[in-house]
C-alpha cells in the first residue's frame, strides 16, 4: 500500500514540475471579431523585427521571433516580407506595466444591453505584448499579452519563459490561415532544425 502512494505522490510530484508556468495571459481582438463580422481573409505574415537591423542583446527576443513563426506557420501562415497580410509587432517590459483596456459588460439579452468601459488593469513585471495588424487598413485585429514572465526575486528574464509566454499567448490566437481548414492541401514545414 505504501508503495502505492509513493508512486502516486511521485507521479503528482513529476506532474507539477512539467506545468506550465503562472503568467497572468489576457487577450483582446477587434470589435468587428468579436461581433462575428469579420471573415479573416489572411495568408501570409511577418515580423516586425525581422526587417531591422536593430539588434537588442539585453533579451533573448530571438526566442519570440522563433515561437510567433511556429505558431505562426501551425496555424497555416506563410512567412513573408513581400506585402504580408498581417503584421506581428512584439514588446517585451520589463517593469510593471499599466494597461488600457476595454471591458464589456452586458445586462440581460442582446447587444442593446451592452455597456463599454475603459480600465486599466496593472500588470506583474516581465510583460510579452503581442500585436496582430492588418497590413492593408493598419488596423489592429487581435492583441496578446503574458505578464509576470521576470523572475520575482532576480527580475530575469529567460529564453525558456519567453518561450512558454509566447505559446500561452497563441493559445487564444483563433484567426487561422485563409483556406487552412478546408479540404486545401497546406504545405509541409519543418519544425525542428536539423543537426
């Protein structure tokens, strides 16, 4: 019986170390999606950072550059610099950050009943921002954020949570390529680099 309960508190105990870190993850997108008017009719993406030749070495953002374009290229997209669709800009505080947000609420049936308010909410040091515009109207559509990314006591900020903050950011990204769920092939990609 003992051995039993050494297994299943090892196991938790193994389960736990594998979840995912606890950064305060948020989301919004543009009115017109979230109202269901908006047919995405995007392709094709890029970076914002992969056309400067800026290059910051405070913080490891070529981690987030190597994660949007995965998430990027699950979801259908095609990497390009040639008049993309959608334009993914990125910023990364490293302090506490004050964030505007607009927050709905609705009282009873129907959107009649519907009352918008500006807040602001404060958010933990470390924030990722992700932002998603539309190439052609430079438009906003969706916004992402992971906030508490910096280590409490250090401050640090490392290669593997902004990792993990990207993917839990994406993980509310719905808007997914023209034509990828059909019966359209998608072309294959790689992954992984190989050795």
């Amino acid at each position: 019986m003992r051995k039993i309960y050494f297994i299943a508190i090892s196991a938790m105990f193994l389960l736990s170390a594998c979840n995912r870190h606890d950064f305060q993850i948020g989301t919004a997108c543009h009115r017109e999606i979230e109202d269901e008017v908006f047919k995405p009719n995007y392709e094709s993406f890029t970076c914002i950072e992969k056309q400067l030749t800026i290059v910051d070495t405070t913080y490891r953002f070529d981690a987030v550059i190597d994660e949007i374009d995965t998430q990027m290229r699950l979801r259908g997209y095609q990497d390009t610099k040639e008049r993309p669709n959608l334009i993914v800009f990125y910023a990364l505080f490293p302090t506490e950050v004050n964030l505007s947000v607009l927050q709905r609420s609705f009282r009873g049936l129907g959107k009649e009943n519907m009352s918008e308010e500006l807040k602001r909410i404060k958010l933990r040091k470390g924030t990722l921002l992700l932002q998603f515009v539309e190439n052609d109207s430079n438009r906003p559509i969706w916004m992402g954020y992971a906030a508490g990314i910096a280590e409490e006591k250090t401050n640090d900020i490392d290669e593997k949570s902004l990792r993990s903050a990207t993917r839990q950011i994406f993980d509310n990204y719905k808007i997914f390529a023209k034509n990828y769920l059909t019966n359209q092939p998608v072309t294959a990609m790689v992954l992984a680099p190989s050795k």
